[in-house]
C-alpha cells in the first residue's frame, strides 16, 4: 500500500459526458501528479500540482483540468469525453525534495467511454 | 515522445533463470526510478538511483546507474514466477519535477 487513494476504482461513462477523479496523497507529500495510462501511449504525465498551486504541465488536453485543494487532495476534471479518453489513470504524490523525485502511484481509476 | 528507451520489450524465461532489463537516453537525468507494474494496478517503487555509477541491490534484484546518468539496468538472478509483471523505468531532471517513463518491459517467469 503506497498511502495514496484514489476513487473511483471504475468508472464506466457515455462520450460527451464529464466524470471528476479523485485523490488523496500520501499524509506530508505536497505534490501530486496526474498521469494517463493507456495501451499505446504508455504512462504519459498529463500535470502536477505542488501545495495548490499548478507547477507543471504535460500532455493535458483542454478539455481534462485540475485543482488541488487546501487539504492537498486533487481532482482531475475530464470533460466532452471521448471514446479515446478510456484508460487508466493514476495520482502519485511525493514529498518534492532534493535530488531524488520518488513519486508513489496510486490504484489508478480505470475510466472506460462507451 | 518517449525519451526512454525500454529493451526488451518483452521477456519470457523459466524460473531460475537471469534476466537484464535495460533503460537508454539521450538525456542526463538528475535521477531514475524503477517501478513494476502488476496489471490494474499502480506502479510500485522498487528503487532511486541518482549518482553516476551507481549499483544498488534489492535481494535477487540488482540495479545500475550508469556512469553517464543516461542508462540504467536492472538485473534479476533466479527469477521467480513472483517476479512476473511490467518493469517501468523512469526519469526526472533537476529542475522539472514530472516523470517521464519508458514504455516498459513486460517480463513472464515460467514455473
């Protein structure tokens, strides 16, 4: 157990339709990441947030946003969903410190678009 | 884009064999992470290496950084079917803090 949640652990949805993710990082880590997994991208970093405010930003869509809150847990937004947008997604969270970027995953969400 | 390269894509051995796993680029990354990943599930962190030259060693599992901080391996001696999943190697720079992730090795220890 890395002491990250995430939930839902499924999540089955229409295209056109907007669903939110959630996540709580691990108790003192004050970044969280948001990445997309799928089958022919692989693990892609979409953005990460660092005490509540926006620090960077990957390969997000306009349609996906973000926030993280005061008590440092973060939402991912996907809307006008899309059949392609079915894949699994995961939170990580790291304490963002030194040398070393130990980021610990969450279960994931596994969103499918029907 | 992947600035990762992951070989072998795929491996499949008995159990009680070795198996190398290895991790190029064309960047110098400040450090590198090896996670596996078991299927629908969260990678899991195995190890940090962060200096050039680097080995560090996990029970049967066997990690190098190499001098360059371009290129990793991963070494398993006596692999057991336990071992089996996807071994994720991925890397961050000094001063941008997201991962980014080779394509990953997906590794099937026989019994």
């Amino acid at each position: 157990d890395s002491g990250v949640t995430q939930t839902p652990k499924h999540l089955i949805t229409a295209t056109g339709q907007r669903v939110t993710l959630r996540c709580s990082p691990r108790s003192g880590d004050l970044s969280v990441y948001w990445y997309q997994q799928s089958l022919d991208q692989g693990l892609q970093f979409l953005i990460q947030y660092y005490n509540g405010e926006e620090r960077a930003k990957g390969n997000i869509l306009e349609r996906f946003s973000a926030q993280q809150f005061p008590d440092l847990h973060s939402e991912l937004n996907l809307s006008s969903l899309e059949l392609g947008d079915s894949a699994l997604y995961f939170c990580a969270s790291s304490v963002t410190s030194g040398r070393t970027n130990e980021q610990f995953f969450g279960p994931g969400t596994r969103l499918t678009v029907l | 884009t992947q600035l990762l390269e992951q070989s072998p894509q795929f491996l499949s051995i008995q159990e009680g064999e070795n198996l190398t796993v290895y991790c190029n680029s064309s960047s110098v990354f400040s450090s590198l992470q090896w996670y596996r990943q078991e299927p629908g599930e969260g990678p899991v962190l195995l190890v940090t290496v962060v200096t050039g030259g680097e080995v560090k060693k996990l029970k049967r599992l066997t990690f190098q950084f190499g001098d360059a901080r371009k290129d990793s391996s991963l070494h398993i001696t006596a692999a057991q079917p336990g071992d089996t999943g996807l071994y994720l190697c991925a890397g961050s720079y000094s001063n941008d803090y997201k991962l980014s992730f080779g394509a990953g090795t997906t590794v099937t220890v026989r019994a």
